[in-house]
C-alpha cells in the first residue's frame, strides 16, 4: 500500500501522519512499553575532540560540561541508569565524580570521522540496557530538567522516538547554477515574523529512540516527537566563540537566579 506523507504544525510539536496502520501499529506497541518507562542515559565522551582539547571536561563556570550534564541528569532522576562512552581517563574519571557507569569505547569507534550512531550500538551491543537509549550531548550546556521531563511525557504518549528543536524564524536561501532561490518561502509571499510559525531545528541537546530504532541506524523515524527548547539555552559549543558566548549566558543566568 503506497504511504501518502502529509506534514502539519502545531505549536510545540511537529506531527507527521503516514495514511495506513503502520503507524498506528507502532504507537499501540510502544504505548504499553512506555507505561512503565525505562530509558538508559548515554553521553558520548571521547578524548579526541580537534576544535576545543577535550571540549568534554572543559570548565563553564564552576563545573565541566560533563559533570554540568551529568549534575543536571542526577537531579532529573527518572533514568533507569548513566553511562558515560569515552576512550580517555579523564573523562572517565570526571563521569565517575558524578556516579556516572564508564563505557570503555573502542579506539575503532573514537575516531574524528566516527558517525554517533556507530558508537551508540557499538554500547547498546555490548552493554544491557533499557528498551529506550538518550544520547545527551555536553556540548549543550544549558539543558533543563524541564525539556528532559517533555521528552518522557512524549514518550509515554506512545511515540517510538523525541528529539530537542528550537524555533527558527530565519529566511533560507541557497545557489543554484549561479542563482540563488529561496528555500523555505516564496517570493511573492515573504512572510511576516507575527504570520508564520517558522521552523523546527535540531539543536543536538537530545535524541531519546527506541533500541530498535537503533539497531536499524536511525535516531529518529516517522513516529518521532519533539521538544522545543527556548532559543536562549539552545547554544551548541563546538568552539572557542560558542564557549565564550555559553560564558557570558551561564553569568546572567547566575545573576538572573541571585535576583530572583
């Protein structure tokens, strides 16, 4: 049977129906995994970072990012259990300040070049684990335990997958043959900022997906969910800039707090 797509917003979740009993079939099942929820925190860790030396131990503030996740994680308390996949000691040393588990990942799959999927079931085939699997990313340090409780409440609404966005309202273009084109709007009906709910982008704070899902090499599926993080804590550090920047956010969040 052909499977006719159709795409729709809402506010803070993007649904994507697929005409036919596959996805229903899929959310019946994962419906009754998911009522009583068991989900195995994963942080991939390794030593090899290029732009920033061990960007995963680099200190925001008072902590590193690693303990900062893993701090923020322990308060969440709803994992079944936290690992930490790394090929550096301290990393693993860092993890275990935090009662972190230690995965001692393989330099096979420690290289630049290394896909994330590759090493999640590199874990997931080495290590018992809970039917839902959350690749949390330090390298987003201004995780909540709040966008943590979203995902778990879009989990249990029976969807096989949930990943963190946040909200663009940016106009895309890109060149075609010397031409640029307008990617996302067309030109005699340039949206209004007020008029247009804008678009979803993946922010990397989180991608929590069935094991099977994983297994087949995918993190996300048609019947995924989304959780929107504000656009203030969707920084992702990938080098020094982002670091000074998440500097100067993590000071006026602390200012912001003492004010409070």
């Amino acid at each position: 049977m052909k499977l006719i797509i159709k795409y729709f917003f809402v506010y803070s979740l993007t649904f994507v129906e697929i005409n036919g009993d596959k996805c229903e079939e899929m959310s019946k099942k994962n419906l009754s995994l998911n009522e009583n929820l068991e989900v195995t925190a994963l942080i991939l860790a390794r030593g090899g970072s290029k732009g920033i030396p061990l960007k995963n131990i680099v200190r925001l503030g008072n902590q590193t990012l690693l303990g900062r996740t893993l701090e923020t994680i322990n308060i969440f308390s709803r994992f079944n259990d936290v690992w930490v996949s790394t090929d550096h000691d301290l990393i693993a040393e860092e993890a275990k300040k935090y009662w972190s588990k230690i995965f001692k990942r393989s330099p096979e799959y420690a290289k630049d070049d290394t896909p994330s999927i590759v090493s999640v079931q590199e874990f997931i085939n080495q290590t018992f684990t809970s039917p839902y699997i959350a690749l949390i990313q330090v390298t987003s340090p201004f995780l909540r335990n709040s966008y943590l409780a979203k995902a778990f409440d879009v989990l249990k609404s029976g969807r096989e997958c949930v990943f963190s966005v946040t909200r663009s309202f940016k106009l895309r273009w890109s060149k075609e043959n010397e031409r640029v084109v307008p990617l996302n709007f067309e030109l005699s009906k340039r949206p209004r900022r007020q008029d247009w709910m804008g678009e979803f982008v993946e922010n990397g704070m989180f991608y929590i997906s069935s094991k099977e899902l994983l297994f087949e090499g995918n993190f996300q599926s048609w019947d995924c969910g989304i959780v929107e993080v504000d656009k203030i804590d969707s920084l992702e550090i990938d080098d020094e800039i982002d670091l000074k920047m998440a500097e100067l956010l993590n000071k006026m969040n602390d200012k912001n707090e003492n004010n409070s």
